[in-house]
C-alpha cells in the first residue's frame, strides 16, 4: 500500500479552507465558551438565560456571538414558543449530542490532571 499522498484532502466550509480534520474541530467547537455552552445542554433543552447564567463570565456578546455560531454549525438548535412574551429554549441536535462523550472525556481529563497535580484549592 501507497502511503505517499500526492493528493490531499480540504474541507471547506463557510469560506474556509482547513487542511487538518482536527483543525476543522477545533475551529466548530474549540473556544471555551462554545464547548461549555455543549456541555450545559447535555441534560436537555434550556432557556437562553439560565444558560447564560450557568456559564461563568461570559459576556452577553460573547454568549450571542457562540449561540449563533452553535446554531449555524447545526451543533444546537433553537426553539420559539408562540407565547406573549416568546419563550426561547436551545437543545442539541444529532450532532451535538454525539459530541457530548468526547466533551466529558475532557472533562475526566481535566479533573484526573488537576487531582493528580494537586490543583484543587482546600475547600474553605
């Protein structure tokens, strides 16, 4: 077998071009908020301001400008009730739910790295 790739292989999406699958990952859901906003979704749908508020210190800018990039990558969805005022909920969809394992495998990483570095503050 020819392991010598005279051809190689681009995704592209919404303008850009990545020559890495790793890189394309990253850049739908790298950023920290992005990720958190995952990872508060994986019990079910929720209101846009008890998600906000579960997500410490993001700005009301940053949380829009991750909420809409979710929905446009079809990571979340958003959901309007015909109520007065309208009720808005986001929810994951197929694809970001599937990757919900991946995200709390980061997160065992994350607590296993900071147990065995003893990183936690003493509880006060």
């Amino acid at each position: 077998m020819n392991n010598n790739h005279t051809h190689k292989e681009t995704i592209k999406y919404n303008l850009k071009e990545f020559k890495c699958t790793l890189a394309f990952t990253l850049h739908l859901i790298g950023d920290k908020y992005k990720s958190l906003i995952l990872f508060h979704l994986k019990d079910g749908a929720q209101r846009s301001g008890e998600l906000q508020k579960s997500i410490s210190d993001i700005s009301n800018r940053m949380f829009t400008y991750s909420i809409r990039a979710l929905e446009k990558d079809k990571l979340i969805k958003r959901i309007v009730y015909p109520e007065t005022p309208p009720r808005v909920e986001y929810e994951l969809t197929k694809e970001g739910k599937s990757l919900i394992p991946i995200i709390l495998e980061l997160d065992k990483w994350g607590k296993d790295f900071a147990l065995e570095h003893y990183l936690y503050a003493p509880a006060e």
